[in-house]
DNA sequence: CTCTCCCT
C-alpha cells in the first residue's frame, strides 16, 4: 500500500503530541486520519495510556475497530477495543478504545479523572454534534481542572478555523493533505412539480442510477433523505436493474448485521446500489463504490421551543456535506458523482452545517451538566447553548421531578441518570422502580424502548398495542427493554399493566396531557397547546388522553398519532406532584362579574375547581388587576392631567431624573399594579366603577411626592412667552418637546427657550397669526438670521396690518396687529 | 405519504 497523506506529517504531529496538549488535525477525505494516524500512534507508544477515539456513529465506530485490529493482525477487543451501546468489546490488553460519542460523556461522568487515559481523539469533530459538543466541553473542563497531562485532538475534515483557534488558541495546528482520485460530476435539478414530497420523486430517482448503472460500471451509493425515501426508491429500482445487482438499503434502525451486509463487499461480478441516509456520509468505506447519486437533502431534527416538541424537517445539505458524499466515488479510483440539483444550487449552499446545540432540545444536555455540577458559563463551548433553550429544557427537568429550582439534581434525578436513556424515559423508569410494582416495571421497560425505537409503519392510536407489538418484536427494542429491565430489577412480561400505562406514560410526558375541549376529538394539551384526534378516532371522547406521539403541523392543533386514555383521578393519587392549586379571580367581561374559584391544576389544564362563595375586597381587587393586565394600561381611564404626569415623568427619566424612579413602562406598570393601583380601588368592586380612580394621585404617590414635584419644576406643563401667555408644551416620550405658538409672541426671544434646567431644547412650531404653521425649529437664533428673511416677506405680503421687524430677536413681542401697537 | 443520528 502506497504511503498515505497523513504519513508525512506525522512527525509534526508527533512533536504536537509531545509538546501541547489540544491539537487541531484538519484533513480532507482519504487523509488516513481515523485508520493510519490511530495505528501510529500505537506503533510510536508515545502516550502511556489508554487512547479513546470517539466516533460519531456506531457503524462506523464498529467498522473502524474492526479494521484497525485487522491491520494490526489481531482480533477486536485485544489491542484494539470498541465501546458502543449495546457492544463492549474490550480487554487489559486494549490501549485503543474506539467509542461513540454517549459512551464517552458516561465514561467522563462516572470516572471524571479519565484514570488510564492520556489521549482523547474526536473524529469528524466538523459534524458538530451536540453529543460531540457537550463531551468535549466536559473533556476540556477535566483537562483544566482535574488532568493537565490528559491530551486532545480534534480531527475534521472540514472546519471553521478562527472560531476553532480562538476557542484553544494554544492547540497546535495539523494540516494534511487528502487523496482522493479524479471525481467527474453531473448536476441534474429536479423540477418542484417532481421533487421531494411529489408522488414522482422515487420514480425519477430511480430512473437516474439504473441510467447510471448502464452507462457506468462500480457500485454506486445513493443519498437519500429518510427512510421513507429509501424504501420506496427501493422497491422502484426492482422493476428496472437487472438481476445481478444487488438493492441494498442502509440506515440506522436496521440491525447491525443488516447494515454490515449493506457495505460487505459483492459476490465476484455482481454489483450493488446502496441506498443511504447520512449514516454512509462519512467514516465508511463501503466495498466496490465509484458512483454517487446525491439527492441534495437530508433530515434534521428541529426542536420547536413554543410546543416543547423536536420536529424532523427535509432541507437542504451544507456544502461540505455535498463535499463529503461526492468524495465517496473517488476511495478506490476514479469515480463519477450526479448531484440532483442545479450547479448554481450547489454554491448557494450554506458552507457548513449548523450546530445541533444551537437547534436542539436541551433537556439530555442540562441534565448532563447538572450531573457534572457545572453551569454553561463556566464550560467552554465552540457555540454556547441558547439561553432561551436552556431555560425551557431546566424547568421541564424540573417538572419531571429530577431538578431542583436551584438547579441541582434531586435524588430522583441522579438516579435517573444512571438510566442512560434520554431525560423524560428515565424520570419515568425511575418512577416505575420506585412503585414496587413488577407488572408497572415491565410496563415501563417497553414503554421506554419503544418511545426509544417505535415502530414504523405501524398506524394505530393506542399506545398499549404498540407495546404489545413491541414485546413480541425481536431485535433493538427487546435488547433495550431488557437493559432496562434489570435495572429496575424486574422481568419482562408481555402483559402490560393497564392501570399503570396512562400514569406512566404522563410521568414521561406530564406536558403532553390531554383534555377534551369538546366532543370532537379536540383537546387542550397541559403545555397549552392545542391537539386533536384523527376524525372517527376510537378514543374519541375520553375526558383525558396523554398523548405518547403526535406532530406540529404548521398551522392549527397537533396531530395526536398515538396516545392512552387517563383516568385524571389515578393520575392524581399516584403522582400528586404534578399537580397544582391555584386561587384564581378574574372580571369576566361577558358577564359583568367577579369569577373565583379554587382550581385544581396540571400545567395549562384546569382539572378541577369550586367557586369561592363570596370573595372578600383584595381577592375582588386581584380579579380587577388581573383584568388590567389583560386588556392593557390603556383600558384605565386616564385623563389630561394624568396622561401628562405619566408622559413628562417617563420623559423626564431619560432626560434628567434617571434611574431613581420606579419602573414605569407600560410592562413595569403592568407588573406592579399591586403597589400603585391596588391602594387607588379600596372602594372599587365592578368594573364600571375603574374610571373612579384617581390615576394622578395614585402615580403621584408612586414615583414620590418630591420627585413628582421635581417633574413639574423642570418639565412644566406649560411654557410662559415674552407675551406673558402659558402654552402647553407637548410631551412624547423618545421625541424632544414641542411648543407650538404664534411666531409674533416670541419675537424678542434671541434663543429657543429650554427647560429641565436648560438640558433639553424645546421644538418650536411657529405659527402665524391665523395659526398656520410657519416653520418648524429647534434653533431660533439660526432662525432669525436666515429663514425669517423669506417668512417676514410673505407674512408681510398676506398680514399688512400684522408687525414684521427686521430685527425679531430685539422686537417686543406681541399677540396684536400694528393698530393696537401705535395706540 | 409520520421518523436523521446517538446514549455504561
């Protein structure tokens, strides 16, 4: 085998190794990155260590041991190990641990010395998954705090630099070249009419590689978004290759030996089409592959802040993913890729994908963090997780009982932990081993693995024939529930325990709990949101329904796919934590009348209230303020004097009087109605009787008697002319002060006039005799000197009998005509 | 026409 492109840079990496401790590797496809770099290191026994080599995916990370073992003549699990979930391969002997990416966050969370470690290698570290994000955070924090001599290396095709360097300004930077053979392309845009989603989008795909397949010879690989694609562009492909090639589809939830059949070499002088998702798009070489046909798309998981649920979504690849599936044609030799989309399509692309952090839930992560003991500030992150995320995801961790408010893991969150599962499957485990009940157990072990892992395909709205289902499927999900099985310390049974799914399931989802909103199969979800059964659902009418599956469409009510009826009243005696009472008076506007009620709550759902006979004066003051705060400030009935005080002392706090005065925006108002209104409506118990209140007084009384006094000093309601008249003075806050006055009234005024004690300028609008408006300004020397020129001769010419001087800053000022000046 | 990937 001729030398790789990594070889020669090896002994800078070497010399990196030895003398820093964060490294940079930066190469392209056919480097030798994940198979040459690992081995010389072992050959160079330049760590004392173990080395852990963390793969993004379990495919690749089983078949990148296997063939670094097979290099080495040895067999898995001797020098080279592999730890994946489900698979731990690994012996004394083992100095090279290839592992995926979860199995590493548990490794730093149980041993966070990393004892017997002295490297960690994150491969494809450009995919930015969030599971690779949140590990090397918490690998950066050991490294800082706990192991100076712990090493480690990012290795990436392709990857922002800058925000990489700043990040570990002193890693040292490794560049290599790739190799790769000549790649020719063919970009084919596909027409919206038969693009993704069309009934004809598998038909033309599959018309594309059997043409390719004619006219070329090799395997070929084909990226496809989803699953659904796959299959479809499967069964299409039958009907036109010929019998010798072999339609081998690839994606995650088929079982090991399936995927590995997928990227075995063929029998001599067959050839295969590989139908992939992104799974195939990097760490993977697959036997015979010269084709690629790349569609363009790949799925996304999105999460949906408003609905608390994480959506797929089909959109479009990054460049440097179309980047990496076309370079899977040139492994072997020289290859040809057909890109399904126009060339000019391919530069528009966004150079790299997002980061998940920045788009998924957080709930795995805050939990992973409060299991460290850190908060995200004192981490360092390539990109922060948004803050916004992170408090949706902390106070779900709270309802499901595993976090404290001050953000600490509560016993039931550590022990949830230890679950291994995602956050709300592990609240709910936890739940079901506290119950000591063994039917509710084994319940709660299939509820987990088939939420895990559902079953696709499988169109039927109760959730206890999904379990059945499951538990009498071989394969992932039984390998799952028993996992989860002998944690809690049970055995499995087919039998579901009917009583404890609904109550289960809503430890899982306490925020998916349904209430009927009427007959029709609408419902009110506790997280507020609106969902409904399909139309002539069986479970139509149950009062309440805790829904395991749905999706968010676009626009209108959740679709709810699979979901249990509950008996609220169970749910109650089982897991009263849930619930909340709650004091609720408001004004009910329809009918002219105080509502108060006790209510019993489950998040946004009322499950049960009695009204409160008759409510005294505070409770009836709350209902009126709640009201206030529904229909806003402007619904209080203000008048002149009152508007005034509020614009001016608003004003007056952005020009002169600062920060001393409460908060008096129209949120802070709103927020305090308690401490200013509230004393205003001792006498008040009907709505008609708001405009009673004294709405000066009570804002007066607010912001203080002596800075209320202050207001009136420097931003007096009116201002005095030469004349001797008072004018108002027009107040908006964010806008300067306007007089508006006849221009014959300030003459003798040499400058604008000024006020909070001469800091701000007024605006003024000069108006004629018949109050026109002459002329705006807020510079009335200037005026005088130069546009009154062109003003005086027109005034001249239309009042006559009016006084217009030639000196106006000197003149005395008046409001007569000339007549009553020569008297 | 409901579903990428991953977790002692």
């Amino acid at each position: 085998m001729s030398q790789l492109p990594i070889e020669t840079v090896l002994d800078d990496l070497f010399q990196g190794i030895t003398k820093r401790d964060r490294l940079i590797v930066k190469a392209p496809p056919g480097a030798g990155k994940s198979t040459r770099l690992p081995l010389a290191l072992l050959e160079r026994d330049l760590v004392a260590g173990k080395i852990l080599m963390l793969e993004p995916r379990r495919l690749a990370a089983r078949n990148i041991a296997n063939y670094l073992a097979s290099q080495r003549g040895e067999s898995l699990g001797e020098t080279v190990g592999l730890r994946v979930r489900g698979e731990s391969r690994t012996s004394k002997q083992t100095r090279l641990e290839v592992v995926t990416e979860g199995v590493l966050t548990r490794m730093v969370q149980d041993d966070p010395e990393l004892d017997g470690v002295s490297l960690i290698i994150f491969d494809e570290f450009h995919e930015r998954s969030i599971q690779a994000d949140v590990s090397l955070a918490l690998v950066l924090d050991v490294q800082q705090g706990l192991r100076d001599d712990l090493k480690v290396m990012l290795m990436s095709a392709t990857l922002d630099d800058d925000a990489l360097l700043s990040l570990l300004p002193d890693a040292a930077v490794i560049t290599s070249e790739g190799r790769c053979h000549p790649v020719t392309y063919d970009y084919m845009p596909v027409s919206r009419q038969r693009g993704i989603g069309s009934p004809s989008y598998e038909s033309l795909v599959a018309a594309e590689v059997s043409k390719l397949m004619l006219a070329q010879s090799g395997s070929a690989l084909v990226f496809l978004p989803g699953v659904a694609e796959i299959k479809r562009t499967a069964d299409e492909l039958k009907t036109r290759v010929s019998e010798d090639v072999l339609i081998c589809p690839l994606y995650g939830q088929l079982s090991p030996k399936e995927q590995q059949q997928a990227i075995a070499p063929c029998e001599s002088g067959k050839r295969k089409i590989v139908l992939a998702t992104n799974i195939a798009e990097t760490s993977l070489t697959i036997e015979g592959i010269r084709l690629v046909v790349d569609s363009g798309l790949e799925r996304v998981a999105r999460f949906n802040r408003k609905t608390g649920i994480t959506r797929l979504e089909t959109v479009q690849i990054a460049r440097s993913s179309a980047i990496q599936r076309a370079g899977r044609a040139g492994r072997i030799e020289a290859g040809h890729c057909l890109r399904l989309y126009g060339e000019d399509n391919f530069q528009r692309m966004r150079a790299v994908p997002e980061p998940e952090i920045v788009t998924s839930d957080l709930t795995s992560t805050v939990l992973e963090l409060a299991q460290w003991g850190a908060t995200p500030d004192e981490l360092l992150w390539l990109d922060s997780p948004p803050e916004l995320h992170w408090t949706q995801a902390s106070a779900l961790l709270v309802q499901l009982g595993l976090l404290q408010e001050n953000q600490t893991l509560t016993a039931m969150g550590r022990a949830a932990h230890a679950f291994g599962t995602e956050p709300r499957l592990a609240a709910m485990l936890a739940f079901a081993k506290k119950c000591d009940d063994k039917a509710a157990q084994s319940t709660a072990c299939w509820l987990a693995a088939w939420s895990e892992e559902p079953l696709r395909g499988f169109r039927e709205p109760d959730l206890a024939k999904h379990l059945v289902a499951v538990s009498r499927q071989k394969g992932n999900q039984a390998r799952r529930a028993r996992y989860f099985a002998e944690k809690l310390g049970c055995s499995l049974s087919s039998d579901m325990a009917f009583y404890w799914l609904p109550v289960l399931a809503s430890v899982a989802w306490p925020d998916r709990v349904a209430k009927a909103r009427g007959n029709d199969g609408r419902y009110q979800l506790s997280n507020g949101h609106g969902a409904e059964l399909e139309p002539d659902h069986p479970m139509t009418g149950a009062d309440y329904l805790v829904v395991a599956d749905l999706m968010t469409v676009k626009q209108g009510n959740s679709k709810i796919f699979v979901a249990a009826e509950l008996d609220i009243s169970e749910l109650e005696n089982e897991r009263s934590e849930l619930f909340t009472d709650f004091e609720w008076v408001d004004w009910d506007d329809n009918k002219g009348r105080i509502i108060a009620e006790r209510q019993r709550r489950l998040g946004r759902l009322v499950v049960d209230k009695t009204a409160i006979a008759s409510p005294d004066q505070s409770r009836i003051t709350d209902a009126l303020l709640s009201a206030v705060r529904r229909k806003g400030l402007s619904s209080l009935s203000w008048n002149t004097k009152s508007e005034s005080l509020l614009t001016r002392a608003r004003c007056a706090m952005n020009w002169c009087i600062g920060p001393d005065l409460p908060d008096i925006s129209d949120d802070g108002l709103l927020a305090q109605l308690e401490t200013w209104l509230a004393p205003f409506m001792v006498s008040v118990t009907r709505w008609s009787q708001m405009n009673k209140i004294d709405l000066n007084a009570a804002l007066e009384a607010y912001i203080g008697w002596e800075a209320a006094k202050d207001i009136d000093r420097l931003l007096p309601e009116t201002y005095k002319v030469p004349t001797g008249s008072g004018y108002r003075i027009r107040y908006q806050v964010g806008q300067k002060p306007v007089l508006a006055v006849r221009m014959q009234e300030v003459f003798g005024e040499a400058t604008s006039p000024t006020i909070a004690d001469g800091k701000v300028t007024l605006v003024l609008e000069l108006l004629s005799p018949a109050q026109r408006p002459l002329q705006i300004t807020q510079d009335l020397a200037g005026f005088w000197q130069g546009a009154y020129r062109e003003v005086q001769k027109e005034m001249k010419g239309r009042y006559p009998k009016h006084v217009w001087p030639d000196d106006p800053a000197n003149h005395v000022a008046t409001n007569k005509t000339k007549r009553h000046f020569k008297q």
